[in-house]
C-alpha cells in the first residue's frame, strides 16, 4: 500500500506541474521560476539525499573515514568558491546552463562537442541508478534486475514526459522526505548499538577513523596518498564536478532572483556537513556489524544493514527510502540529459527553424529515448562493486578537462578562447586512454579510487597545457567589454560571508579531528 501511494505521489506530481504552460527553456531547465528554498532542497536533494546515501555508505564500509573526505574535502571548499564566483557570475549573465558559457567564450562548436559528452555521461550515470535501483528491489523483494529496471523507467517516463524539469524537481522534494525517514534511523541505531558515539569510534581501527596518520605523501601505488586526496579529489575533480555538473546547475539556476543564488552552495556545503557523518558512520562499522571483507559487493552495504538493524515493518519504509534516492537521481539524470542534447545539439545543428512547441516534443521524445538507452548503462554498471568508483572514473574521463576549460575561461578569457576545442580533447583523450591502461591491468595503483584522483589529474593538466599551447600560438579572440567573470559586481551581505567562513572553519575542524 505504501508503494502505490508513493508511485502515485511521483505520477501526481507529474501531472499537476504538466498542466502549467510551459515553453521550451521552462520544460528543460525551468531557468529562474522557482522559489529559493525549492531550489536549495532540490540541490541537497539531487545530491545528498540520492543515490549518495547508497555510494557514499558504500565506501565507508571499503575505505572507513576516508569516505568523509568526498563531502569535507571534495565538496565544501568547492562549493563556497562557486557561491562567492562562478555561479553568481552565470546567474547574472542569465546563462541557463554551464553550456551557454561554455559557448560564449569558446563558440558553438566546443560547446555542441561538450553537450555531446555530457549527454554520454548522463547516460551512463543513469544506468547506474538503474543499476543500484534493480538490486535494491532484487535484495528487498526477490524480483529479476530487469523487473527492477524496467519499473523505475516507466515512472520516470511518465512524470518527466509531462512535467520536464519541474516535475522532477517537486518529486526530488517528496523523495527527499522519504529518503530521510528511511535512513536517519539507521544512524541512530548503530551508535546505539555501539553504546554511544565514543564506544563506536573506539571499536573502529585506528587506520580507518584517522585516515590522514596512515596516508603516505606521494605513492600512486598505495590505497590513497595525500597528492591524490588533495589535488585530485580536493581540486579537480571537486571544483570540476561542482563548477559544471549539469545537473546541479540547473537546479541553482533555477532560482527566481539571481540575486539569491549563491545560498543554494552554501545551504549545500552545511549540508554536507552534516551528511558526512550521517551517512558514512554506519558504513565505516559495517565490516565490524555484517563480517564484510575485501571481496565483498560494497553496494549491498546500506540494504544489508537495513536487513540487520530494521523490523520487518521498517524495511518497507527503508525500502522505499532506497527506491526513492534512485528514482530521484536517476530522473536528474535523464532530465539533464534532455536539456543537454536538445538545446547543445538539435536545435543548434539538427533543426534549427523549428517553434517553440516543437522543442518541447523534442524535450519529451528524448527523455523516453534517453531512458531506453540507460537500460544499456545498467547492466555495464552491474560489473562494478562499488558505484562510486563507477562515478568517479566517468568524472575524471570528462568533467576533469571541462573544469580546465571553465577555470581557463575565468581567467584568460581572450588567450585561451581559440584552444578550447582541441585542449578539451586532448585532455578527454589522455584521461580515457590513462583509464584504459589501467583497467587493461599495464598500469597500476593501490585501488581504483586512486587511479581515478590520478587519472583527473592527468586529464586536467594535459587540457590546460594543450589549451594554453594553442591559444597561444593562434590569434587571440575578440570577446565583449567585461566578458572575463574573475571581478564581480555584487555585494555579498555579512551574514552570507560569516555563514561561508563558519562552513569552512567546520570542514577544517572535522579534518583535524580525524587526522
């Protein structure tokens, strides 16, 4: 009974934000029409309170506390940069998507190419959702993967069909609110298990509660060292992810007064805070509470310890939870990458003459093409233990050259604008070629975490270089009076600057706690 109201609640939801007209750029990216605290629960949503709670739970239990650091590390820093920077700047100059930059200061070519690659990216994305949704309801109630599979894609369908970007992310509100009730417990009833919070991290090995003691500096071959936490997670594959992921900027610039945007990072970086521990902790004991060791599937981590912890009665809402996370993530997903191909793509060069009405039929038609082909990505995810490393690999491919590109364009808009195209793909192209080298067993690290931070690295210096070296040697290009976004005029309240100096001093404080 639970199930169909919640089914109902998402096809509801649909229904209702379909009935209000909507153009083409509302039905793919609902740019400036909806109220601040939807957005910022919407982002927190989209990305704590989904297919996170799963990934993230996951690598407490393979790597302990280090797990943390994609959330104190790999986020907060970001995040209150984009919201004194960078997404204020796209705000005020009204771009809808990081592709519209992307395009004023490269031109349209790069940003078709870009809008191509992240279509591919969102795509494989989704197909891990799918993926992590089938087993969930493999775990819970006995079905097949494509059982799984083939339900989550037709209530997706349905609501994004009707509704675009706004249905998803009403539904992402009602996800949220389930996701909480379904997982918050869990925490509870751990440490209360352990006998409180000191007796839990008392019984955790020392080298998996204080990660950094057990970090050499530099050593490639090791599980993590600290040049790959802090340059390859910290900077590029945090600020690339956090400065271009299509998703989240959609929903940041969702917001009706851009003026108001630079809260939605910041509520994101508390968040994050908070989330870190919520979800992690419970991962880090896992091994210690379900026997797990170094074969284990790390994806069964949060509904095996729902099976331990939960009465049956509370499964069915911690089953829900899990369903939720998934169904949200991978509606972002699949809303993104309509936006990304119909407005990067068709209408720039397959159809270019077509009215409004017809983009929005555009928007719908690949939203049910894009859940088709997601089916594929599903069962290439399966072949992975952990999903986060799954994730991290496909970041490190493309979002790791893409930052390069953005941060360039930020700061020598005019020098580097003429060596986008081919910066990019060199850099596309080592990071790929580095990833292949190491799955085909002729390169090697400590875990595949690692290789990932490596391999971002590599794809990021390669695309400054190479888009530094041709910039140079061809003529620079002419951009608009005060194109560059480094100076910003716009006054950042106090209140805005103590809450961003608060979040930073606890990031730092968490990370000392655990050295």
């Amino acid at each position: 009974m639970l199930a169909i109201l919640y089914f109902g609640g998402l096809l509801l939801v649909g229904f209702l934000v379909g009935r209000k007209k909507q153009d083409s750029n509302q039905f793919l990216n609902a740019s400036g029409s909806m109220p601040l605290w939807v957005c910022i629960v919407a982002c927190i949503a989209a990305n704590c309170g989904s297919m996170d709670v799963i990934v993230m739970m996951a690598l407490g239990a393979q790597y302990g506390i280090l797990a943390c650091h994609f959330y104190w590390i790999g986020a907060i820093p970001a995040l209150v940069v984009l919201a004194f920077w960078l997404l204020p700047a796209y705000a005020q100059r009204r771009y809808p998507t990081v592709l519209d930059f992307i395009a004023n200061y490269y031109g349209t070519e790069v940003k078709a190419v870009i809008a191509l690659g992240m279509s591919v990216i969102m795509l494989l994305l989704a197909g891990a959702c799918l993926c992590a949704a089938a087993e969930v309801l493999q775990t819970f109630l006995g079905w097949t993967f494509f059982q799984g599979v083939l339900l989550t894609a037709l209530v997706v369908l349905f609501y994004t069909w009707i509704g675009g970007l706004r249905a998803t992310v009403y539904n992402e509100l009602l996800h949220f609110a389930i996701v909480l009730i379904a997982v918050v417990p869990l925490s509870f009833l751990v440490v209360h298990d352990f006998g409180g919070l000191g007796n839990l991290l008392a019984r955790i090995p020392t080298d998996r509660i204080h990660a950094w003691q057990a970090l050499p500096v530099f050593a490639p071959h090791a599980v993590m060292d600290r040049f790959g936490l802090i340059f390859g997670l910290g900077l590029v594959l945090s600020f690339g992810y956090w400065s271009t992921d299509f998703v989240q900027m959609q929903r940041a610039l969702a917001v009706r007064r851009h003026q108001s945007v630079q809260y939605v990072p910041l509520a994101m970086a508390g968040a994050k805070l908070i989330f870190a521990m919520l979800i992690v902790i419970p991962g880090v004991v896992a091994p210690l509470v379900l026997g797990m060791h170094g074969s284990a599937n790390w994806n069964a981590t949060l509904p095996s310890m729902m099976l331990h912890y939960y009465s049956p009665s509370w499964i069915v809402i911690g089953v829900m939870g899990l369903a939720a996370s998934l169904v949200s993530t991978f509606a972002n997903n699949i809303s993104g990458f309509s936006a990304a191909w119909v407005q990067g793509i068709y209408r720039q060069w397959i159809y270019t003459g077509g009215d409004d009405r017809h983009y929005v039929l555009a928007g719908r038609v690949t939203n049910a093409a894009a859940i088709l082909l997601s089916i594929s990505g599903a069962y290439l995810a399966v072949e992975y233990k952990s999903l986060m490393e799954y994730m991290q690999m496909l970041f490190s491919i493309f979002n790791a050259p893409l930052f390069a590109l953005v941060a360039l364009a930020a700061l020598a808009p005019r020098r580097v604008a003429r060596g986008g195209m081919g910066g990019f793909a060199l850099g596309l192209l080592s990071a790929l070629l580095h990833q292949i080298l190491v799955h085909a067993g002729l390169v090697r690290y400590g875990s595949l975490m690692s290789a990932n931070f490596y391999g971002a690295t590599l794809g990021f210096s390669v695309a400054v270089i190479a888009t530094l070296a041709i910039g140079w040697l061809r003529e620079p290009a002419k951009l608009e009076p005060g194109a560059s976004i480094v100076r910003l005029p716009m006054n950042f309240s106090a209140a805005t600057v103590l809450a961003a100096l608060g979040i930073l001093f606890a990031g730092v404080a968490f990370n000392v706690i655990f050295w």
